[in-house]
C-alpha cells in the first residue's frame, strides 16, 4: 500500500496507553513492557500515559520516570485519548499510532489514522485483556504476555 507520506513527514511511533483500562490489577503490566512493544515499531515522538482524576501520586511520578507524558482529565480518559490520537494523525506528526488499550472504543480512531495511511498498532495488556474489534482494526497488535499477531493477514508489508 502506497502512503501518502513524504521524506520530510516526521516519522516515529506515538504511544497513547489507556491507564484505566490497562494498569489494572488482574493484567500486572509494567509501563516498561508497553514502551518496548512500542518501540518494537520505531522511534517513540509521544509517549502518553492518559489517567483520570482517580490516579495516585505514585503512579503518576512511577509513569514519568519511565519517560511518559501523563496527562490527566476529569472526564472520560476515552475521548481525550481518542481526540489526541486523531489530532496526531490529521498533523503527520507519526507514522505509526500504538494504543494500548482493551477497549473497543478505540476502533474509530484507529480507523481514521489507517485512512491517513499511517500504521496501527493494538497493544493489549493480556490475553483476556484483549479486544479482538481494535485488534482488527490495526494492522499488527501486541498481547503483553509476550505473544504477537500471527496472523499472516496483520503482517502488511512486513515492515516493522
């Protein structure tokens, strides 16, 4: 599939993680583990972590001492991530846009950012952490229990 992207377009992974849904007990997933499958496509240019107003002040310092950006919001972590996410991809200012998350929410913005031809990314905290419609919807997806997609279909072009 040809892009629409130039040499001079900026080119890297955005990282966009769904705290809420993702740093939940049962899943036990270490911010570093996500940075990792993130990096696994290129370059980080954004690593966000999106909590809401709930969040601790330990998981706040813990996240940016990993090197994430944490934004907070008092409504639903949801639509900033997803506004966020789709102003990166109207800008060109990725080339490949990695949500993790577990939501099925998360289709719609997925599917914006394949219509600008910039790659996708599902990464899910676990294997009964994982939607299978975000999954779809991305061209390659991430179970942090250490398995990839091997769906020969999702492998694209074969690029990482």
């Amino acid at each position: 599939m040809e892009s629409s992207r130039s040499d001079d377009d900026p080119v890297g992974v955005a990282l966009f993680v769904d705290g809420p849904n993702v740093l939940r007990e049962e899943f036990d997933v270490d911010l570093d583990d996500v940075r990792v499958a993130a990096e696994a496509e290129g370059q980080l240019v954004t690593t966000r972590l999106y909590l809401d107003e709930h969040a601790t002040p330990g998981l706040i310092q813990a996240a940016e001492a990993r090197g994430f950006e944490v934004v907070i919001t008092s409504g639903d972590v949801d639509v900033k991530l997803a506004v966020d996410a789709a102003r990166f991809a109207a800008e060109g200012r990725m080339s490949t846009l990695a949500i993790a998350s577990r939501d099925t929410d998360f289709k719609p913005v997925v599917e914006t950012a394949n219509s600008y031809g910039i790659r996708t990314l599902a990464i899910a905290p676990g294997e009964f952490g994982r939607s299978d419609a975000l999954r779809n919807a991305t061209n390659d997806s991430v179970t942090l229990d250490g398995d990839t997609d091997g769906d020969d279909e999702k492998d694209g072009d074969g690029e990482s």
